[in-house]
C-alpha cells in the first residue's frame, strides 16, 4: 500500500513541477516573435504603397479646394469692395497669389487669411487653360476671365478648378 500511495505521489508531483513549468513560462518563444515581426513587415510592406496614394490624393483635394475658396473669396471681394481682383500664377514656379488693383493698372498683395502665397505641392502638377495664362481677373459687377486650372498628382488623379466668365461660376470637377 505504501508503494502504491509513494507512487501516487510521485505521478502528482511530477505532474504539479511539468504545470508548474508551464505555469512559469509564459513568455513568447524567439521564434514566435520573428514570426510576429515577418507578419507586421508584409502588411507594411504592402500597406505602404496605398497609403501614399491616399496622401497624395489628400494633398491634391486639399489644394484644389484652397484654390476654389481664394477664387470664391476674390470674387466676391471684388463685387464687395468695387475693386479688381486678381489670381496671379507662376507656373514655373508652382505659386498662386492674390491681388486687388490701388490704383490704374497698380495690384498690390491682399492682406489678412487669403494674402499668403499658395504653394502648389510637390506630388501635385497645375496646367492652365488657355496656355499663357498668367493672370484670373475678377471684376466688381461679378464676372470674371474665363480658365482652367487643372492640378493632378503622380497617381494621374485630376481636378479642374473651372472660372467661368460672364457668369461668374466657380467649381471644381
């Protein structure tokens, strides 16, 4: 009986130190980190690419529609304050800047949350239309010069910011 209980015994202690261990062990194994750390590297990896395209589709929206509310804002200064306003471009240099006419054929910088010069981005490429384009005129009884400015970013993604003449329509497609 003796033997049979010692034996008994020793099967629960032995099973109690293998629990015991497992108990202990509760850390990750080295190669369960390395395939955790491949898993991460292929979603980011593969990630990486579509973020950037949704970045650069953010930049060029965002651009477009600053342009479209300077515009707006041009506009309606214009009507407001009876004075020409003008949307300066440089191509060349990718800047748009906002005027308003002193004095005869005299433009200087409008001032406040619009007077800034917009820098067209990096991923962003602008064309105009009609070619040679360096100035949009926005006159006090509302109407405007007639353009397209069209940005479009790496991915061939386009918005044309369109300036109607006689009507004075603005938008963006």
């Amino acid at each position: 009986m003796r033997k049979s209980f010692s034996m008994i015994s020793e099967l629960r202690t032995g099973s109690n130190r293998h629990a015991m261990q497992r108990e202990h062990s509760g850390a990750f194994t080295f190669i369960e980190l390395l395939i955790v750390i491949a898993i991460v590297a292929v979603l980011a990896a593969v990630s990486t690419p579509q973020l950037r395209n949704t970045f650069d589709n953010f930049e060029l929206e965002s651009f477009a529609k600053d342009i479209f509310y300077l515009s707006r804002y041009l506009q309606e200064s214009a009507i407001s304050q009876g004075k020409v306003h003008v949307l300066d471009i440089i191509l060349n240099e990718k800047i748009l800047q906002a005027h308003v006419q002193k004095a005869q054929e005299q433009f200087m910088p409008i001032t406040g949350r619009f007077g800034k010069q917009y820098t067209v981005p990096k991923s962003v490429e602008m064309a105009l239309e009609p070619q040679g384009l360096e100035r949009v005129y926005f006159y006090p009884d509302g109407h405007t010069d007639e353009a397209v400015i069209r940005f479009t970013n790496r991915h061939k993604k386009q918005l044309s910011l369109l300036i109607k003449g006689a009507g004075g329509a603005i938008q963006i497609q």
